[in-house]
C-alpha cells in the first residue's frame, strides 16, 4: 500500500483496471430512504471504451461518482488497479483523483476569463509543476485535441466544441490512467457531438486511453466498444457493440 502522501501505483498487468463488487449506495432513512445502487458488480479492463446508459435515477451518475472517487459506496468493494479504494485516506483519494483520473463535464467547466492554455494549466498547478513543464503538457495536450494555434483563446472566442475540447486537452494533461465523461455532448449540436466522440475514440485507439462516459444518447453511445445499461439502481445489461460507429 502507497505511504498516506502517495497515490497507489500497483502496476500488475493482469489486474482488472477497475473492479466494483456487491456495490451499493444508499441515502437516508425511514420514509427518505434511497437505494441508488445496489449489489453491482462491473469489471472494467485498462483500455477499454465504455458507454453507460439509463433513464433519470437509474444510478449511472452514482456508479460514475464512486469510480471517480467522489462518492463513497454504503457496501461492497472498489478495486482501482487492484487497490481496496476504501482503504484509502483522504488525501490518498485526492492523489488518485489528481493522478490517474480526468475528468470532463457537460457543463466544460472552463474559466471564463482566462487563456485556453490557462485553463489547460490549472489541475498542473495543484500538482505543484514547474511553469515552464506545465505549460509545455499543456501545449502538448491542446495540440493533442486539434487546439494548437489557439492557446491564447478564452472561452468567449472559442465555439461549443472547442470549449469541450479544452476541457479534454485540461483532463489529458495530467496523463490520467482513465477518463471519465460526464455527458460530454450534452451541450453540443449534431455535428460537434460527433466531432468530440470521434476525439474520444481516437484517444482510445491510437493511445489506449481508458474511457467511461455516461450519456443518455444513442448515437454517441454506439461510438464505445461496450454499453452498460443500469435499470433501478442494478446493472441492466452489460454488452459488446462495435466500436467507433461514424
């Protein structure tokens, strides 16, 4: 196990990249009693692109909290890379968060008043990297993402799209082991949906980047290479597609 000021690192290829077991996750009690999940198993390999599915309330959201560590599950086990996740401290989950994981939004979460690569930066920042390391990851991701040229660009300058894709540039550059979507085209039209998940699959492919997304969309959905569906809080169905549908 990690000493409390390192994130764990066990590196057996073999292990499962992510492996919920029995989890559930209740709120409240007597007549306000929730059952967001409940008893899910998942298994998720290093490299894979997941797509997981479900109407309001079915409990995708909380499943994608728990695998972010930003919700604890009530029961059951979280395995990160063969890590007991519950037997974390505080602040190792905050280093698992801010080493291995990206996170991108619906919403981009970008800054409004500060440079493309300013925002790129910041998670770099609270990482305690030299400017001038930091900045050159950030160039790098943005060029990663199709932005370079645009570095100097707020968000009032940029379209839907761009924007999105400086929020993924922001979550590449701490080269995180898997990256988690959050409806990542909920605020775009057809077209730069379809330009952000065709992005996504590309990283996916060409670096092996892990990614889960929650969505409630179809058509992006059919872009990953395995589909969850939760139903009540319960793992619905759990199946294989054919990846990257353009």
């Amino acid at each position: 196990m990690a000493s409390p000021d390192t994130p764990p690192s066990p590196d057996n290829p073999a292990t499962p990249l992510i492996q919920l077991r029995a989890i559930t996750r209740s709120y409240g009690t007597g007549e306000a009693f929730v059952c967001a999940l409940e008893a899910v198993d998942l298994t998720i390999q290093q490299g894979e692109f997941v797509a997981i599915m479900g109407p309001s309330g079915s409990g995708k959201s909380t499943a994608m909290n728990i695998i972010g560590c930003l919700d604890r599950p009530t029961s059951g086990q979280y395995l990160f890379n063969g890590v007991e996740v519950a037997g974390l401290n505080q602040d190792q989950r905050a280093l698992l968060r801010r080493h291995y994981l990206g996170f991108v939004f619906q919403g981009f979460n970008l800054l409004a008043r500060t440079s493309a690569l300013e925002n790129v930066e910041l998670p770099l920042i609270y990482k305690g990297m030299p400017r001038a390391e930091r900045q050159a990851r950030a160039r790098a991701a943005l060029a990663r993402v199709g932005l370079a040229g645009r570095e100097t660009h707020d968000p009032s300058q940029l379209s839907g799209g761009q924007q999105q894709r400086v929020a993924i540039a922001r979550a590449l550059a701490s080269q995180p082991m898997v990256l988690l979507a959050d409806e990542p085209t909920g605020n775009l039209d057809t077209q730069r949906s379809e330009e952000i998940m065709q992005l996504l699959v590309e990283l996916n492919r060409t670096e092996g980047l892990t990614i889960i997304m929650v969505t409630h969309e179809e058509d992006m959905a059919a872009h990953a290479g395995r589909l969850v569906t939760f139903r009540d809080g319960r793992l619905a169905s759990d199946v294989a597609v054919q990846a990257g549908v353009s």
